[in-house]
C-alpha cells in the first residue's frame, strides 16, 4: 500500500464521515489546549513579532481543524489585549495527506474569518488560511519560515508499511493480525519500532529545516502507557477489527493470503520512545510533556459499539477499501460495532494521548 496516496479520512459530510465521527479527536485537542496556549504566547512574547507563521500538520477536514487554530489566535489575542498591543497576521498553513477533503475546510473559511470578526472585532487580514497538500515525511515548506508546528493525532501514522514483516520467503509473518498483536513474533514489534523510528526522526529533522531558530512545535499523539510493545489497552480497536476480518476469512467472504497481507501502518509509542529519539535527532529540546487518557464515556452499550465503529472506519475505510474492496464495509463495521458492545473489557475503552511542547535548539 502506498500510505501517501492511499490514507485518507472519510471525506464529505455524511453519516460516516471523519467531520461526524471525529469526537475522539476532538477531545484530545481539547485536552491539549493549554499546552497550546502556553506554547505559543511563549513564542509571541520572546519578540513579540508582527506575523506569525504557523503549520497544522494532518490537519483532515471538519471542525476538529479550526478549532486548533482559533485557539491558537485566541491564546494571542487574549496575550495582546493584556499588553495593549496590536494583533499579528496569522499565516496558516494547513496540512494533509492529497486525499484530504480541503474542499469542505475551504468552503468553511469564509465563515471562520466573519466569526473572528463577530466574536474578537479582528478585521479581514488579521488571518490568511491556505492548504498546503503532501506528506510531512518530506519538506514541505521553505527553510526558516514556521514559527509555530501543531499537530494532532496523526504521527502515529506511519510513512509506510514497516518494512520486515515477510520472511525470505514472501510469506506474512504477522498472519491473521492487522496491527502488532499478543500473537505477533518478536520481528513484527521490532519491524514496528524501526519504522516508528525512522520516520518520526525524518519528520524532527525536516520540521527543523523548516521552522526559525526558538520555533515551537506542540504534537499530540497516541501513545503506550507501558513500554511492553504487545500491552493490551493501545491496540484494544485493532485486535476487535482484525477478529471481524478473520471471521471473514472463515466465512468465506475474504482470502485468507488477502488478509495475511494486511497490515496498518500505524505505531502508538512509549513516552521512553518518544524521548529517545528526540534525544537521538538532536534538534529539539523537549519543554513539556502531558499524558491523558480518554475513555468512551457511556453507559449504552449499544451507543459505544456505534461510536467506536464509526470512528474506526472514518479513519480507516480508505486502507480497507484499497486493499480488501468497498463490498464488506458496510457488513465488517456493523459486526464491528456489536462485538465491540459484547466485549467483555469494553468497559477498558481507553486510549493514552502523549502531547509534548518542543522548542527548536538555536
Ligand atoms: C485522525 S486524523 C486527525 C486530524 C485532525 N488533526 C484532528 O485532530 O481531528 C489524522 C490525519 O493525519 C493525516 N496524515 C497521516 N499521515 C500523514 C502524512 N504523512 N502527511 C500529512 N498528513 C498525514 C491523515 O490524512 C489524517 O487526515
């Protein structure tokens, strides 16, 4: 699978859309919005600059994406009104994947800058929103120019899938899971990590290429409470959705060589993880870093199976359809959905979220 051409949220607006199935995402930022704030009026207040030029990597569609960036100028509005200075202009530059649905974020625009009107008094020109398409595992803008990177829940995707999870032979040696699982040998876990590693360090060394000397950058991601690799609570949806596949399989509906083939390129690290390799890479200085954890907060069991479900396959849909076809969506979420509300750990619905604030070493 060619991640960069393939991975997508579900566009549009509809039912099963990432903009109605977002909740999740939406949480994490809310919980990291004070390491936002603080972040960035550290940055506007070392030199208290007349523009501001910030990045939103993986930014999707829907109202997860302005969210960020109206806190981000609500944290520096609030900061100027206390000094009695005047606004910066906001050059933003939102990011994403080509797939991306830019078309539903840019008809919203028109809408975002009269809010900012209404709600701040800042006129037409204090913000200039743009789209900026590609992979951020490459260069994507010129040398020096961000000062501040945000991004949220999307660097636990990988930049493909790893590479070592065939034996010499061609052969899956990660058979019947989709994601590291109890079952998978230890090569699996470790092609996983080296993965991980390489692309969050290629990303590290290219945001800094990118951003102005003392640039901040706050990411947020999904993250392992434990360092054993196999831990049970940061692969709970991935396990769920592999054993509908393999029932799949068993009935028929799917080859099983087609599922065996199957793997996410996805990786929820240690906070250790993390740290290693911004220690390795060398050119950030970790400032903070924040652990959260959100759970699905509702007693329906039935309620929880359809939430669960239907962010799953907002999220993923695009992977499934490529590489298994469009025909057993509908059908694998809906089984998805009930086993999630039989499980009997459904009540474990937890997910760890790591944000850490960096600052770019001079
Ligand atoms: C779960 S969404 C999160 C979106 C948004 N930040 C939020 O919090 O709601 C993850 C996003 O990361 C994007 N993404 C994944 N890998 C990427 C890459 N290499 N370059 C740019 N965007 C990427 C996906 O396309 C997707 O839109």
């Amino acid at each position: 699978m060619d991640v960069k051409t393939v991975l997508s949220m579900v566009g549009g607006t509809g039912d099963t859309s990432y903009v109605n199935n977002s909740e999740t995402q939406k949480l994490a930022i809310s919980n990291s919005k004070h390491v936002v704030e603080d972040s960035i009026q550290d940055l506007y207040c070392t030199s208290y600059p007349e523009s501001l030029n910030i990045a939103d990597l993986g930014c999707s569609s829907g109202p997860n994406t302005l969210l960020v960036i109206r806190g981000i100028i609500d944290a520096i509005h609030e900061r100027c009104c206390q000094l009695c200075r005047p606004m910066p202009e906001f050059r933003v530059f939102l990011n994403d994947l080509p797939g991306n649905d830019f078309n539903t974020i840019f008809r919203s625009l028109a809408g975002f800058y009269d809010t900012l009107k209404e709600e701040k008094g800042l006129p037409l020109g204090t913000c200039f929103i743009s789209g900026v398409p590609g992979s951020f595992y490459r260069r994507l803008f010129p040398r020096n120019c961000l000062d501040f990177v945000h991004s949220s829940y999307s660097l636990h995707w990988l930049s493909q899938i790893p590479q070592g999870l065939e034996d010499e032979m061609g052969e899956s040696l990660n058979k019947a899971n989709i994601y590291m699982a109890e079952s998978s040998p230890p090569p699996v876990f470790k092609a996983y990590l080296e993965q991980f590693q390489k692309d969050f360090s290629l990303f590290l060394k290219l945001r800094s290429e990118e951003m102005t000397s003392k640039g901040r950058m706050v990411l947020t991601l999904i993250g392992r409470r434990t360092e054993e690799p196999s831990s049970g609570e940061s692969r709970f949806g991935w396990d769920l959705l592999a054993q509908e596949l393999n029932k799949m399989v068993s009935k028929g509906v799917i080859q099983k060589a087609k599922l065996d083939s199957f793997d996410l390129p996805y990786y929820s690290p240690s906070a250790k993880e993390l740290k290693d390799v911004i220690a390795a890479e060398g050119s950030f200085s970790l400032e903070q870093l924040q652990i959260t954890k959100i759970t699905v907060n509702t007693n329906d069991k039935k309620a929880k199976g359809q939430l669960v479900s239907k962010c799953i396959r907002a999220v993923t849909e695009s992977m499934l359809v490529n590489h298994f076809g469009e025909e057993i969506i509908d059908d694998l979420f809906e089984k998805f959905a009930k086993n999630v509300e039989d499980h009997p750990s459904k009540e474990k619905l937890n997910q760890v979220n790591f944000t850490f604030s960096m600052t770019k070493k001079v």
